[in-house]
C-alpha cells in the first residue's frame, strides 16, 4: 500500500494504482463532510462501514444484470475495483420528497412522489455542483444523448431493486446518488459508492422524524448516534443479504 501511487484523494475516499492499470485500489475514509465540504469531521467506522456495505449492494446488483465496477475487498475499508473514466455527473434518484427538493419546490418533507424523479448534478466542487438541464449536459459535451439515455435507463432499474431490497431490510429509500464510469471496452458500469453517505434512509421500525433517520442526515443536522445508524444499516443490509 505504501509504495502504491495515490491517483485521487476526495472527501471519503483515496484512489491508488495498482500493478494491473486496469484494476485500482479504493481505500474508504472515516472523514465525514457536508455542505460542500463547509461542515468536517470525523464518523468512527464509517469507512469500514461504507465499503463494507456498497461490496455487498455491488455484488447484489451484479447479481441482478446491472454491471458494477466492483472486484473485491481485500481488507475491510478497501475496495479493488475496475478502472473507469467517471463521467462528471452526479444522478439523483427521488422516491419521496426530502432534503433540497423540498426546499427548492416548496413540496413537504415525506411526499410520496408519483413517479420516481432522475435529476443530474454537475459534479464540480467548484461550481456547487449544480443541477444541469439535459440541454446543459449536451452543451458541456458531458455525455451523447444515447449515454444519457442508457444512464437513466440503468439509474431507474438500480433504483427499482433498490427498493425492494431496503424495504426488505424494514428501510425507506428516500433518494439517492449515484455515479457512473466508462471502462476500456467503453461500457457503461455503476461506480463509486451505494451507502449510508449517498443514501438518504428513514427506519420503518421510528415514527419520529428524527428517530428514523440513518443516513448522513445525521451528521449534518447534529442528531447525535451517527455511528450506531450507520452500524444499523450494515446489520439490516448483510442480515438480508445472509452475508
């Protein structure tokens, strides 16, 4: 690991080379960070948590046709994964109204949404990561419509499982991020991470709204217990997966 060129350090994760170009190294941090990085610190596990998590949900969905770039874990908080090329858009998937949805709309918070919502983000720190338009996303040349489409496409079916799979484990999938990369033979493969810090998630077994959250909501709104949510999460995920 030590003699290992580090490609990328973001804010939950530091990419290494491997000795196969064709097979990087993804070591998962404790760092926690929100509003655009504005609120640090630091969540007790969260890296051994959040791989440990976003492994089992990959090989679920492998599972289930939806080609992922995972391998394996070759420790705890590591991840080896296919080399992609990460297409600089962040897409959202909205089951039930939350977050910056409702503020932006004016809709309650708890709004069970007709038809799941697909929206993109810019994925730039130094823009905010602003919400793109498919007009914009073709005039910064970020993907070809038939890409887009093939995106969405995938994003809805991920989405779809998903669901399913966390209403099995007695949790709400409110919404959700996900990234996508290209590999070398120029296929479209789910990426980076499905987990506590992408995932806004809401306990069945709580009424409260606060009580029920056991995301990173936590964190960024100070609710205390951030650690024992994320335990509770890999629990019920690898409980349900028999793992």
């Amino acid at each position: 690991m030590s003699q290992a060129a580090k490609l990328y350090e973001g804010k939950a994760k530091i990419l290494y080379a491997t000795a196969d170009p064709e097979i990087l190294l993804t070591v998962y941090k404790d760092d926690a960070t929100a509003f655009n990085a504005q609120k640090r610190g630091q969540i007790k596990g969260k890296g051994e948590i959040n791989c440990q998590i976003t492994a089992a949900l990959f090989a679920w969905l492998g599972s289930k046709d939806i080609p992922t770039h995972y391998l394996d874990c070759p420790e705890p908080n590591q991840m080896r994964v296919k080399a992609v090329e990460i297409i600089p858009i962040e897409v959202v998937i909205r089951n039930i109204a939350a977050g910056s949805l409702c503020r932006q709309t004016g809709l309650p918070e708890g709004k069970i949404l007709a038809t799941p919502l697909v929206e993109y983000y810019y994925k730039s720190d130094e823009l905010g990561d602003p919400l793109l338009t498919r007009d914009r996303i073709f005039l910064l040349d970020l993907v070809t419509p038939e890409r887009l489409a093939e995106i969405e496409k995938m994003a809805r079916e991920i989405n779809k499982n998903l669901q399913s799979f966390f209403d099995k484990c007695k949790i709400t999938l409110v919404d959700f991020k996900l990234e996508f990369g290209i590999d070398r033979q120029q296929n479209l493969l789910l990426a980076d991470e499905i987990s506590p810090d992408t995932c806004r998630l809401w306990d069945q077994k709580q009424n409260d709204p606060q009580s029920r959250v056991m995301d990173k909501d936590r964190f960024r709104k100070d609710l205390g217990q951030v650690e024992n949510a994320y335990q509770e999460v890999q629990q019920r995920v690898l409980t349900q997966l028999k793992l």
